[in-house]
C-alpha cells in the first residue's frame, strides 16, 4: 500500500515515525543486551525503507553477515513492507 506524497512530505518533520518506534521497540525486545538501538526512516517518513543501527554482546564471535540475519530474522514480519533496509551492527568495545 502507498501512501501519498503529502503525507510524506508532513512525516519528515515528525519527531520520530510510527514505523521507527515501532521497529525500535521490536529490536528492544528481540535484543535485550543492546546498548544502542537506532532506527532512521530514510524514505522520507512513507515507511519504505529504514537505516538500522545496533550495539549489542549478542552479536560478539558472529561474523558481520551473521548480525545483519539475525536482525533480519527479528524484524522478518516488519520487512514484508519495505523496499529496502540498511543495517549497521557492532559489539560493544567494553564487553
């Protein structure tokens, strides 16, 4: 489903999208070790496509490839409704 552009145009000045808190709570609960969890909606606020950030132990001796299928996996229902995802995981320096 696709929203019109002027709903659009009003999220990009929306604090944080529904998507975004929505998203953002998923991961929380899916990854209860992360020290940082961000979550950027860069289509604008139409919900297309997200840039996720995460900090957490869970993804400690996983190779790169292996954090972004576990992110993948945790958000599998949220996805079905994007057109992209950009994901950027790390573990914590001070473990």
């Amino acid at each position: 489903s696709s929203l019109p552009l002027l709903h659009c145009v009003h999220r990009m000045f929306a604090s944080q999208t529904e998507g975004e808190l929505n998203i953002t709570h998923v991961l929380k609960e899916k990854f209860p070790r992360a020290t940082a969890i961000k979550v950027t909606d860069i289509s604008g606020g139409c919900g297309a496509m997200y840039e996720i950030t995460i900090e957490s132990e869970e993804f400690k001796e996983k190779r790169t490839v292996q954090q972004h299928q576990m992110v993948n996996q945790a958000l599998k229902e949220e996805i079905k409704g994007m057109h992209g995802l950009r994901i950027f995981t790390s573990v914590p320096k001070c473990l």
